[in-house]
C-alpha cells in the first residue's frame, strides 16, 4: 500500500515537471520565433529608463533600434565612488555581450542633460556623437573580433577652449582595458599629446609636448591637481615659457584626490618668478629646474635672485605628501644681512638684533617651514670680514665676526667691534632670543669723547658684562676712575639697570667727590650713544633775585652736552615769582647773574595762563618779553579762554601793585593783584579764531570783560557784540546790536543773564527764560539751531520754560504773530507751546519730527499783523496743520470778514507760510469799502516741497472764487484752476470786473488758468477775444500779483 502511494507520487511529479518544461520549452520557442521575427514595441519605459519606437531581431546576433532612450538618475545619488563603480559595473555586465550584437541604431539619447546619437555595426564603421552645455563629441565606432576601435574625430570642452581629437583602443572582455593616443589643444596656445592605458581600476598617463607653454594655468585647471597644491604651480609662479621634459604617472579611479602623488614630472621655467610667501620678495630666475616627484615639488633656480642678491646655490622644495606641507629653504649664498633678509628671518618669527650696513656674510641657512602654522625649524651659520652693522641705532665697524643659529639661539664668536673713536672691545655673546637670555661680555680697551671732555683713565681693560633677562637688563662695571673736563672722579664698582635699546644706563644713588667742585648725592642717565650725561643732583639752596624756592628743590639735571651746561628738571617745580605761586615744568634754561633764558617752559602762573615760553627776563629792570607757544589763558571754572598754537609775544610787567601780562596785538590785558583778577578783550575779533569758547557762541566781534574777586565766587561778566544771530527785533526790523551782562556762579553752576534789559535767561538744573514787549525773531531762531546738531546744553533731563508778555514774533518786514502772551516748554524732547491773543487761542506740539498746530478764534488785529498788505475788519481766523516737518495736511479758514484793499488771497496764502508754508496769494481791491466775505478757506497738503491744494473757495455777495491746484516755492511753478461766479443783479456789476466776465442773462462766470513761475505766471480765459484788455489785465493783476510775494526777501535782493 505504501508503494503504491509512492508510485503515485512519483508519477504526479513527473507530470508535473514535464508540463513545466514542456510550457517554458513552448514559451521560448515562441519567443524565438517572435524574435526571428522581429519586435516592434511603440512605448516602454522602466525604472529610469523610457524607450519610443523600439525594434528588436534577433538573426544569430540582435538587432536593436530605437527612435530615442532617455536615461534619468536619481539627483540625490550623485556619489562620485558609487557613481566610479556603478561605470565599472556596467561596463563589465555590457562588454561581454558586444559579440552578440549585429547593429544598435540609436536616433536620441539623452541622458542628465547629454544628448546625441549612436550607431553600433558588427565589424563595419559606426558614430557616436554627444552634446551637452560643457562639452559636444564628434566618434566614430568600429567593432572588431572583440575590440572596439573608436575614432575621436572632434571633442570640444569648455566652452570651446580646449579641443581633443584621436583614437582609442577598447577590449571587451571580462577585465575590459583601454588604450588612447589624443591631441589636445588649449586655446590654440597650447599643443600636446596625452598617452593613456587603463582598465577598472587603474589609470596610466603620459604627456608630451614638443613646443613650450607660455600657459601653464590651462593645464593646471585640467587636471585639476588639487587645492593644496594648486596655488604653488598657480598662482605663486609667473613664467615666461615652461618646456615640459616629462610628464607621467597613474592613480587609481577610486582615489582620485591621490592622483599627485604617483605624478612625476620634470620641466624647465624660463624667467621664472616664484613667491613662495606672499608676504615675501619673490624668488626671481632666468632658467629653473621644475621637478614633481613622490608629491614633493623641488626648485632648483639657475642664475636666481632675491631681495637683489644672487642666491648662487640655493634651492627650495615644497613637500606635499605630509600631514602639513613643508617649506624647506636652503639659502647658500654671500649676502648683506640687511633689512630685508632681517624682515624675511621676521616672517618666521627668527629675531636677528642687528641689521648689516656694509661689507657681506657667507650665508649658510636652512629654514624648515610648516605652510600652515608657519611653525619655522631654522639651523644656520654666518660669518662676517670688514662689515659695518648697525645695532640698537649704533654704527659699528666690525673688522671679523662668526655667528651660529639655531632657532632662537644666537653665538657670537671671535668678534671685534668698535664704535667711532669713541670705544672698542672685544665681544662675545650668548643669547636666547625667545625667551630673552643671555650674556653679552665686551673687554674696553678705549672710552673716550672728546667733545664732552670724558675719557677713561684705567691703567687695565674695563671688563663689562650686560646681564640680558626677561625681568631686568643690568650691567656689571668694575671700579673705575674717569676725567671729566679735567676734573678727576672716583666711581666704586657698581651694578646699573641698563636700557641696551636706547644705550643709556642708569646710575645709582653715588656719593661723588671732586675737590674743586663739592660733594653731592649723584644718579641719572649716560647716553653713549649721544655723548650725553643728564645726571640728578640735589640743591638744597637756590638764591637769585626774584626767584625763591618755595621748599627744597627736587632733584635739578645737570646736563652736559655741546660744552654747554643746563638745569632742568622733569618734575614740577614750585617757587615764587614777585610772591604768586608758579609751577614750571619741563625745565631747561641758562641762568646768568643779569638774565634768565629759557626755552620752551611748560609755564602755570597762578592757574590762569598756561603755555611753552621762551623767556628773556632781565632781573635788573624787572620786566620781560615772553614769547609763548601753545597758549591757553582761562579760569579753572570758566575754561578755556583764549588759545592758539602760534608763537605770540607778551608783554610783563609790574604796574600799580599789579602784575600785568598783555598783547597789543591781541588787543586783550591780564591783570592780577591781591583783590583779584580781571580779563578785559577789548575786541573779540583779534582773539576769536584762537578760542572755542568765543566760537562756539558766535562771539566773534565786541568786546568782553570778566572780573572775579577773591571774596566772591562769582565772575561777573559783560559782553557787547553786533551778534551775528539777530534773535530779538523791533516793530520794524532786528535789532543788531546786543548787551549781555550777568554773573555765574562757580560753586553751584548758575547762571543769570540779561540781554538788551528785555530777556531774562536763568540757568539751573532747568533753563527759564521771560521775556518783555520784545518782538523774537524766528527766522534767526531757526538759522541758530540749523547750524548746530543737537540742542547745546540741553539733555534727556533738562527742561526748558520760556515764557513771555506783550511779545510778538517776527516774522518778516510788516509780517508779524502778536500776542498777549506765549508759553512754551521743551520736557522729554518734547516741544509743547500755547499762544493767546484777546480771544485767538492757538497750541502747538513737536514729538519726533511730528508737527500738530491748531488756532482758532482770533481777530482782525491778528490778522492784519500777519498778513502783509492786507487790511481787514471784523471776522474770525482758524487754521490748522497735522503731520510732520516734511508732509504735513492743513487748513486755514475765516468767517465772517470785510476785505480792505483787495488783498485777500495773498494773505490766505501767506499766513500758510508761517507755519511755514509755501504759497502767497493776492487780490487787486475791488472798491473802498472792502468786501464782506461770509467764507474763505483753503484745504492743502504739503510734500516734497509742493503744496497741493485740493479747495480754494472765497464766498461774498458779489462774488464767488472756487478752485484746485499746486505750487512749488522750490521750484517755482503754479499751477491753479480758478471759477469765478456772480449774479447779474448784484453790486458786483458796477466793478469793471463785470465787463470782463459778464457773458450770459442771469448769472456769469469765468474759469481762469493759472501757470508758469510764481515770479511771472501767465494767466488764460475762454472769454470771447474782443473783451477789452483792460478789463482783462484788471483779473490779471488780481490773481497773479499775489505770488510775487511768494518770492522771499532773500531771493529778490538776488534778482536785483
């Protein structure tokens, strides 16, 4: 039974794989035959590729052809490796199969932007062609017994720069490789031939060029050497021509950035420049050996230069193969240690203390330098024969010198050196620059200057030794005995602290004895190096005929220079001049028993004049000439007075118990006596341009006169000027002339000032001013605060009141804004203002550039004053502007009004201007009684310097004037649309006016335009053309006189 199942078993699986075999046997069978066939599919695409009008045979080898393929990668798998191996890969799945290929004929391919063409024939000749916006590609492909022979018949790249032609040499099989012969061109400038070999893995290049290239950039961006490489055969060489000897090498594709490495190439640079720092002087050379090998760059200039001296055999290499690259520099040349191979040895951080004038060093050094951290390791030797170096500002001959270098360490060996005729010795030294340590030992054999008379006497060397540390420099001297102009003095052995930059050593507290002149505590400075001794010495007592010494003197410098001696002294000294304190400092005079000189005396007398002086004082007379550099005269309270840096003369003398300093020049007199002190200038304009306190003001003519008494502490002050500001002003004009007296006070700050008895201004933690039947000049206001940046003495904190009586402001000639009173505040930069006049109320306020102005109520004294040329009776005048200073809208409006003289529109126009505003209108009058107006407003909108007016409207019984438009003050246009109306039965029909206008039965009216400049408008009409011309001028002259007013006074003192 269990056979049986088995049997059964067997025989069903054998069924069924003879039923699958059989159906794959049918299935390829019919595919054979569809193929033999051929298959013609209209449209297929899978996974990133889509085929149009493909057509497959296959006749012992397939046939394939399609209308166009178009290939896509995902963008996102732009992997350069995964991109290398996908190519790989490829090419040994595909090249395998090539033998069962008999024709491919693709019409377009298109793949990532490339598109072209390519045709495939078995053992006959091909193409394959390919564009793109970086490169096109003219080939032909012939296939043969398993090679793939592929002419390059044309290859451009960028942008046609570079052209290749020439052929390759494919095998396909499992391990697919490569053979190529091209011909490069770069810009028709440069010509090679390029040799390859690769397979998968590896790629072999050879380069040749039979003629020099004059650019070596194009090659350098082609193969794309690398950015650590690529600005040292870049950027940092300049050439004429490069002859290329060899050039070759390989990389692997996978390690493309490597490719440097296995690069060797040798070339020759002709009038090469190569900056190997850029920082530095270039390395310049005729011919230069260029070798690249192993990822080291070796320099080996023939006939070279640098900083002017032949580097003979010097060399440099650039080592690329490192973790950091290297500079190595061996510099094996005679050469002048000057200040550019000092600046050079600088860059990388080697001090060499001395720079060499005259004579040559054989030069042996190599530098080692890490190009990114400039960590420098540098070794080298220098010897010097008859040279001339200049150490610390020291010329100093030295006849032989050996020096080593090792890093920061300097020896000086075998060195003789001398100084003038003033000193010699033989040198050594030991010194660590870094850490600044060393020893420097000199053996004097000479010291001596004749033009100061010093002059070692030892009978044995003088053995010095100078101590260099990072703490304090200092010098070891024997004892020793010196001459100074013929005076012997003993000097014990001592330790000095020793400045080696400027040579001067200072001198401890010695105890000195000289017969013929005293004893006495002695320490200062020596200079060496100018021969000059500038030595402290303690006076106990100076006695000459007024001048006293308030106290023991400090210590007084001796200075000993040129055969001359001087007494100076750098700390201030404190004396008694005729009994008032003065300090002096920066002393240096000669002083005789008839005179004292001086020059350039840093001079406080009694802190009130200050200056450099050269004196000429003559005791016997008691009077002198100062002449004064630098000059400052002022109050330690008031400040700064007078100043000019201009050498100026003074007189000095007693008069009246009184010490008086005076200019003639200056016009001015400093007057000191126990009472007090006076400053009279009796004309500002002498000494105005030398202070900036008088020019801070404006003070610039007059007179002023400040007086302080010692019982006071205050100055009392009067000033009298033809102020440049004229700030106040009469009914009829600014006043021009101006009285300023008051006081300050030096312990609280105050001060109180009244100007021409009509202004009070107190000045405290606040500023209060009132003011009294005065008229205040805006305009002057304005000009004032325009010419300076901010409020001067105003602060976030300070507050401003200023209030007035019976004042008005002065606005021009007839033009003014009356009032009963005015109050005005500035708190928190905000300007908040209120002016009353009978019933008129008007308010103000100025926030941050934002403007609000708003009056109503007031009447036809107002508005008379205001309006020039213009009379009124009766009515009420309201107006209001909200905005900023530069666009603001507005309105003007009055009711109820008589209009005398006609002027009517003018003076709408010229109330907008003080606020300001920019238009000016006028009314020829009409008849001696005026007009009644029950209306006249004006609506406008200023900016840009334009004022557009969206509603002119004047409404009286006789007539009616509507109108829009614009005008500009700045460019002085106009531009008005006007309509004048009237009814035929009203008065107005006995004003010639009427003649003009009067057109139709019941009621007439007229549109007039208005254009042109506001200095000369032209104005036209619709009436009929034999209305008589006078009446037409009458309208003429009434609404085009008024915007000559527009015209500032200014402007018209101009024209005229």
């Amino acid at each position: 039974m269990n056979d049986s199942i088995i049997i059964n078993t067997i025989s069903k699986i054998h069924f069924i794989l003879i039923s699958v075999l059989s159906f794959i046997f049918i299935l390829l069978f019919a595919a054979f035959i569809l193929l033999q066939n051929g298959l013609y599919i209209d449209d297929i695409s899978f996974q990133n590729i889509k085929v149009k009008k493909l057509y497959i045979k296959w006749d012992e080898k397939i046939t394939l052809s399609a209308n166009e393929i178009a290939i896509s990668r995902d963008k996102n798998d732009q992997n350069s490796d995964v991109e290398y191996k996908r190519v790989i890969q490829t090419l040994k799945e595909i090249l395998p199969f090539t033998n069962w290929l008999k024709e491919i004929e693709i019409k377009k391919v298109t793949i990532n932007g490339i598109e072209g063409e390519v045709k495939y024939i078995d053992d006959q000749k091909g193409y394959l062609n390919l564009r793109s916006n970086i490169f096109t590609l003219k080939s032909s492909l012939l296939p043969n017994s398993g090679l793939l022979y592929v002419t390059i018949e044309e290859l451009k790249a960028f942008k046609d720069a570079m052209n290749i032609n020439g052929t390759l040499l494919l095998k396909a099989k499992q391990e697919p490789d490569f053979t190529a012969l091209l011909n490069i061109k770069l810009d028709d400038e440069i010509n090679f031939n390029l040799h390859l070999h690769g397979n998968t893995q590896k790629l072999f290049y050879e380069l040749e060029s039979k003629e020099a290239i004059t650019n070596t950039r194009k090659i350098v961006d082609i193969f794309n050497l690398g950015p650590k490489i690529k600005y040292w055969v870049y950027d940092a060489i300049e050439m004429s021509s490069l002859s290329i000897e060899s050039f070759k090498g390989w990389f692997e594709y996978k390690d493309l950035d490597k490719a440097y490495l296995n690069l060797h190439a040798k070339a020759t640079a002709n009038d090469l420049n190569y900056t190997y720092d850029q920082k530095l002087a270039p390395v310049s050379s005729a011919k230069t050996e260029l070798e690249f090998k192993n990822g080291v760059l070796y320099i080996r200039p023939k006939e070279a230069y640098s900083y002017g001296f032949y580097l003979d055999r010097s060399w440099l290499k650039i080592d690329f193969a490192q973790d950091e690259e290297t500079l190595t520099l061996h510099l094996l040349f005679n050469a002048q240690a000057n200040r550019d191979i000092v600046s050079l040895l600088d860059r990388y951080e080697i001090k060499l203390p001395l720079v060499q004038k005259k004579g040559e060093v054989e030069t042996d050094l190599t530098l080692d330098v890490k190009l990114r951290t400039l960590d420098v390791e540098a070794e080298g030797s220098f010897h010097a024969k008859d040279s001339q170096i200049n150490y610390l500002g020291l010329d100093i001959d030295v006849p032989s010198a050996d020096i080593y270098l090792k890093n920061s360490y300097v020896t000086i060996e075998n060195m003789y050196a001398k100084y003038r005729d003033i000193a010699s010795a033989d040198v050594c030294m030991e010194l660590d620059a870094k850490e600044s340590e060393g020893k420097l030992t000199l053996k004097f054999d000479k010291i001596a200057h004749k033009e100061s008379s010093l002059a070692l006497l030892n009978k044995k060397e003088l053995l010095t030794v100078y101590n260099i540390s990072p703490k304090e420099d200092y010098i070891s001297i024997d004892k020793s005995t010196w001459k100074y102009k013929g005076k012997m003095i003993n000097v014990s052995a001592i330790k000095v602290p020793f400045h080696i930059k400027e040579l001067k050593a200072h001198l401890p507290v010695t105890s000195i004895l000289a017969p013929e002149l005293g004893s006495a505590l002695l320490s200062g400075d020596i200079s060496f190096k100018s021969g000059i001794a500038d030595l402290d010495v303690d006076i106990m007592k100076i006695n000459k005929k007024g001048i006293e010494l308030s106290r023991p003197a400090p210590a007084f410098k001796m200075l000993y220079e040129n055969g001359t001696i001087n007494i100076s002294s750098k700390k201030a000294i404190s004396m008694k001049v005729d009994n008032k304190p003065t300090t002096l400092q920066d002393l240096a005079f000669n002083i005789t028993k008839e005179s004292i000189k001086a020059e350039s005396i840093a001079l406080n007398y009694n802190d009130t004049i200050k200056s450099k002086i050269g004196l000429d004082y003559d005791l016997l007379n008691s009077k002198g000439v100062l002449s004064l550099k630098d000059n400052a005269i002022y109050d330690n309270d008031f400040n700064e007075m007078f100043k000019t840096e201009k050498s100026i003369e003074l007189y000095l003398e007693n008069r009246d118990n009184s010490t008086v300093i005076g200019s003639k020049k200056y016009a001015f007199e400093y007057i000191s006596s126990k009472d007090g002190w006076i400053f009279d200038a009796k004309s500002l304009e002498k000494i105005s341009q030398y202070s900036k306190l008088l020019k801070k003001y404006d003070l610039t003519n007059g007179s002023l006169k400040i007086e302080k008494k010692d019982d006071q502490r205050n100055l009392e002050f009067l000033l009298q000027s033809a102020y440049k500001y004229k700030f106040l002003a009469t009914l009829e004009k600014p006043i021009e002339n101006y009285t300023a007296e008051g006081k300050y006070n030096l312990d609280t700050k105050e001060t109180d000032i009244t100007i021409n008895n009509s202004v009070n201004v107190e000045i405290k933690d606040n500023i209060k001013i009132d003011a009294k039947n005065i008229g205040i000049n805006i305009k002057e206001i304005i000009n004032y605060f325009d010419q300076r940046e901010t409020a001067e003495g105003l602060n976030d904190k300070t507050e401003l009141h200023i209030q007035t009586q019976n004042c008005f402001l002065y606005l021009a000639e007839n033009r003014r804004i009356v009032s009963d009173r005015i109050d005005l505040t500035y708190i928190n930069k905000t300007i908040s203002a209120e002016l009353l006049h009978n019933r008129g109320h008007a308010v103000f306020t100025l926030t941050d550039d934002k403007i609000y102005l708003y009056g109503d109520e007031f009447g036809d004294e107002f508005m008379d004053k205001l309006f020039a040329l213009s009379r009124f009776r009766g009515g009420s005048f309201e107006f209001f502007i909200n905005g900023t200073l530069k666009e603001f809208d507005g309105m003007i409006n009055i009711k109820d009004t008589t209009i005398l003289d006609y002027k009517i529109l003018n003076n709408i126009l010229a109330f907008v201007n003080t606020v300001p505003s920019l238009i000016t209108f006028s009314l020829p009058g009409y008849n001696k009684s005026g007009i009644a107006a029950e209306r006249t407003y004006i609506n406008f909108k200023f900016k840009d310097d334009i004022y557009k007016m969206s509603d002119i409207y004047m409404k009286s019984k006789e007539i009616e004037i509507t109108g829009v438009g614009e005008a500009s003050i700045e460019k002085n246009s106009i531009d008005l649309d006007l309509n004048l109306k009237t009814d035929l039965g009203s008065s107005v029909s006995k004003i010639p006016l009427v003649g003009y206008i009067l057109l139709g039965k019941e009621s007439v009216s007229t549109t007039l335009k208005v254009t042109g400049k506001l200095d000369d408008p032209n104005v036209t009409t619709q009436v009929a053309k034999d209305i008589a011309v006078a009446p037409f001028n009458i309208i003429k002259r009434t609404f085009m006189f008024p915007f000559e007013l527009f015209k500032s006074k200014d402007n018209k003192e101009e024209q005229r």
